[in-house]
C-alpha cells in the first residue's frame, strides 16, 4: 500500500474515515469485514479516532471475525488500545466479552481490574457488556476471586440484562466460596446478606 491509499483509508470525511465505514462492512471497496487485509488489522489503521473519539476498533471488534483475524487484532493492536473511549466513554474492551469464542482473547485482555474499572459515562463496566447469550467460557475464564466488586456486576448483569442459567450458576458458585471465607473471618450474626437471585 503506498503513502497516498493509506492516506485515503485514515483521512477523516464527514466525521469518519474509510477504515470507520470497513470495520462496519460499509467500505468503498470492502463490504465484508472478514476479507479485511490483514495489512489493515493493525495498530495504526484500526485506532484512528473520528471526532467522538470512537476507533475502527470499537466496530470491528464487535463484528463475527474468522479466528485469524483476531489473532492479528490481538497481536498487532496494544492493551492500551482497547481502553481508547468514545464520547459515552465506551472502549472495545466493553464489546470484547461479545466475542463467541473467548478462548481467542489473550488472559491479560480479561483481568480482573480492566473489567471492573474500566466504565463508560453510564458507569458500566465491561461486564455488563455480555451478550444475550454470553458464552460458558467466560465464567472459566474470568478470575472472580479477585475481588467482591465483580461479583456484585456479574449479580447486576444477571438482573438487568440475561437472567441467564449459566451466569446464575456461576454466581452461585462464587457465592458458595465467599460464604467459605466469610464463616472464616466473620460470625454469623454480623454477615451483610446478599439478596438470592430470582
């Protein structure tokens, strides 16, 4: 690609550039985001804000890539990347516990503290950001123990947004381990009690 295409495909028009319009499938010549070169899945093309703030990133990483590509995302585009906010403080780490198969999501992409501290304007955390049917590798993936706060987003992501079997079993077993460590550090009539899920 010479110096004038990649000028063409960062330059902003009408409040975006063209690599905007192929991470949402809408390109001139790119109507499919998974026949995106892989010469464009790095960190200069997908992290080129337009004037909300929003990056490339943020809609592509909320597209059904093949697996190849996001392993060039993860590999070419940095962690700090994926903390870039728009203008409602959304980041593509919100969207990232969208993809089907997390397995393809690097560990460090899904510590603990990202997920809880990341927030957007509204004040949610990635978390909340799971899909209809989040998958049943995040709950091996995640590390609950890290601390309570993420167990009390899981319980708000269950009551607001899925109400999902597998979340509320997951919940139920991280519960079943803060109870353990609670008998061990606190008596009983001093416990703040948690209200069962529905």
């Amino acid at each position: 690609m010479n110096s004038e295409e990649k000028k063409n495909l960062l330059k902003i028009i009408d409040n975006e550039t063209e690599m905007h319009k192929i991470c949402r499938g809408l390109g001139k010549d790119i109507k499919n985001v998974k026949e995106i070169p892989k010469e464009l899945l790095n960190e200069e093309f997908l992290t080129v804000k337009n004037l909300e703030g929003r990056t490339p990133l943020h809609d592509l990483i909320k597209s059904e890539l093949e697996e190849e590509q996001y392993k060039k995302i993860f590999k070419e585009v940095k962690i700090n990347s994926f903390l870039i906010k728009d203008s409602n403080g959304i980041t593509p780490l919100h969207y990232i516990l969208g993809i089907k198969d997390l397995s393809l999501v690097p560990r460090n992409f899904l510590a603990t503290d990202l997920l809880l501290l990341t927030r957007c304007k509204e004040g949610k955390r990635p978390l909340f950001f799971l899909g209809e049917n989040p998958p049943k590798q995040i709950w091996e993936l995640l590390d609950p123990m890290h601390n309570s706060a993420l167990l009390g987003e899981l319980e708000l992501v269950y009551r607001e947004e899925n109400k999902n079997k597998d979340l509320k079993e997951f919940i139920k077993k991280i519960k079943d381990i803060e109870e353990q460590r609670r008998n061990i550090n606190f008596p009983k009539d001093k416990r703040p009690n948690r209200e069962p899920l529905e």
